[in-house]
C-alpha cells in the first residue's frame, strides 16, 4: 500500500483526504504524495467542491437583519441569571402553590349520629328515589288497581304454576346428539 502504482485511494478515501489529510493512514498519505493520478482526483474533488460551496454563496440571500450575539455577562449579571432567578423562580411556584392548596374549601362532613344520617338522607332523596319506592308497593299504575277492585288478589303458589307452568330443563326428543341417533 505504500507507493504501489496498481493501488489507488478510493472515493471515499479522497474525501477523507479532501476533508483532513491527517485522518488517513500513513500509509495511504505516502501514497496519495507519490502517485500523480491520485494527486489529480483529490484536486479535481477539491475544485468540484469549492465551486459548489461559491454557487451555494451565491444562490443564498443576503439577510435581513443583521444578527447580533449578545457579550457574555458577568459579574452580578451572571449570578442573578444562573442563581438568583431560578430561586425567585421557585419560590413564586412553592407560594402560589402554598395559596391554591388554603383557598381550597374543606370538605362537607358527614353526619355523626344516626338520626342525623337519617335526615341526612331523607333531605338528599331525589323524585326518582321516591317512584321506586311507591313501585315497589305496588308495581301496577292506579288504573288498573281501580278496574281490579281491591289490591289483594288472593293468589297463591297453585295458582301461579297452573297460570305459568314450570319448564323442565331436559331434552324435549329423544336426540342425544350421539352418531347413530335418529332425530324426532
């Protein structure tokens, strides 16, 4: 690899060069200051490159205003920017915080004694409450109560299984569900 006139760098090995020579080996920097065609490609890379970064100069727009970067401060200017304002900073979060959590009201407290549950509850009934409440006495609207004559009906167990019979949970065919069974 040294000065072998059958070995040349390759693409990427001349934009390593290109960009810093000392970042190739020293074998290939030998190389590349013996062979002529070497020399050639690297110039060749450099001068494509150069005149591409002329036409980026010149396709780009000038700017508008010009930029300014601000002196680093120092002294007090420094501490209050790195110290003092961070802490300020920190102790409005740790006050406001303070603020929201003592204005915020108590919770409603319960009841202590039964009664008072109990009338606590009766104040709190809302209107659906109270429809369930008459449903469940007596689930049929007052019309009917009226067509029907009285609210005791006097029906008993026999009554209600002759009305609506009991239904047996087993199979209605003999069909087993087995192979070689005939279905009804």
């Amino acid at each position: 690899m040294t000065s072998d006139k059958g070995f040349h760098l390759d693409e990427n090995q001349l934009i390593t060069a290109a960009v810093d020579l000392s970042d190739l080996p020293v074998s290939m920097q030998e190389h590349l200051s013996t062979c002529d065609r070497c020399m050639k490609e690297l110039s060749s890379l450099e001068n494509s490159l150069n005149g591409l970064g002329q036409k980026a100069e010149q396709a780009a727009p000038l700017p508008v205003k010009r930029i300014i970067i601000p002196p680093e401060e120092t002294g007090v200017r420094a501490l209050f920017s790195e110290y003092i304002r961070p802490a300020f900073s920190l102790a409005a979060t740790v006050m406001i915080l303070v603020f929201a959590l003592w204005w915020v009201p108590e919770p409603e407290t319960l009841p202590e004694t039964p009664s008072d549950t109990l009338a606590h509850e009766m104040i709190e009934e809302d209107p659906l409450m109270a429809e369930v409440s008459s449903i469940l006495e007596n689930a049929m609207p007052e019309e009917y109560i009226d067509i029907s004559g009285s609210l005791y009906t006097g029906f008993d167990e026999e009554f209600m299984q002759f009305v609506v019979p009991v239904i047996n949970d087993g199979p209605v065919s003999q069909n087993s569900g087995m192979k070689g069974d005939l279905s009804c």
